[in-house]
C-alpha cells in the first residue's frame, strides 16, 4: 500500500472513530440529565448508550495503533473508558445492583493504572479538570465499595494532583479553580 493510500486509510478511520465519539457524547448527554426515577425510561436508554460505547471501545482497541498515527491522544482514549465507567456507576444509582458498582471500579481502575490523563495534563486546563472529575468518581465508587487501600491512594493523588494544578495553572487568567 502506498503512502498516500495509508493516509487515506488512516483519515477515513479517524472519520469512523469521531463520528461514533459524536453519536456516544450525544447520547451520553441525553443519559446524564434524566432523573434517578422512571427506571423504565432510562433502562432503554442505557442500553443504547452502553451498545454505542461498547461500539466505540472496540473500534478504538482494533484500530488503535492507525487511530494514535492520525493524532488520538491517550487522554481521549481514557475519557472513553471513564465514561463507560460513569455509565455504569449511573446505572448502580438507579438500580443498586453492585454488578453494575464492580464494573464502574474496573474501568475506573484502567484509567487509573493506566494512567491515560498523565500526558499533557499542566499545559491544557480541561484535561486536568477532566482528572480531577475523574479522580472524584473514582473515590464515590471506591468509598462505597469500602476499598480503603484505593481510597488513601485516591485521595493523596487528589491532594498532589490540586497542589501541581495550582502551581501549573496560578498564571493564566481563567484561574479560578482554587481559591487562595
């Protein structure tokens, strides 16, 4: 295959991979803001939404390697797996079944080991809020699970990740993370 073709290749992938990470944030958004009543409403929703990530999860591990050459960044690929992680802590809310809590603790804990936000974190503001977020979620999940080891590590990460936040971040105008 020539160079050109690869390229070619390659933009039509990353066309597929951000027209499904468009269709997932959508459906997403729609998730997010119904009520934690009318389980069966949002049952139906869910399903969509989760088939869609999973979609998109699996599009991204097969094509990965092509994906990352036309500019996917890792935080991008972490914000895919947190939010499969958000979809089924939701999903614990509003059904208490802890199936559901387990799954939300092992995408979260991908992220985590993985360490998919790392990159590029103190020179883009919203990637470390997208963190800090992150971090919250993750220590809700492990809190109500009574996982104390991930807990203490959660949050001595939360206090250094703020503490560098405020350090990185004190000079530019938009600051007002923190207060002093």
């Amino acid at each position: 295959m020539s160079q050109d073709a690869a390229a070619t290749a390659n933009l039509q992938l990353s066309e597929v991979y951000w027209s499904l990470v468009a269709k997932a944030d959508k459906k997403f958004s729609k998730i997010r803001d119904l009520p934690y009543y009318e389980h069966h409403r949002y049952d139906t929703h869910f399903h969509k939404v989760f088939k869609v990530y999973t979609k998109l999860w699996k599009f991204q591990q097969e094509n990965r390697q092509k994906l990352v050459e036309s500019g996917l960044k890792r935080w991008e690929i972490g914000d895919i797996a947190s939010r499969i992680g958000q979809l089924y802590f939701g999903q614990y809310m509003r059904t208490s079944q802890a199936s559901y809590l387990s799954e939300a603790y092992i995408f979260y804990e991908a992220v985590l080991t993985r360490e998919y936000f790392k990159d590029g974190l103190f020179q883009d503001l919203n990637l470390a809020n997208k963190q800090l977020r992150f971090l919250a979620r993750f220590l809700t999940v492990c809190l109500v699970l009574n996982r104390r080891e991930m807990v203490y590590q959660l949050v001595n990460q939360l206090k250094m990740l703020v503490s560098e936040i405020k350090r990185a971040f004190q000079e530019m105008p938009d600051y007002v993370i923190f207060p002093k």
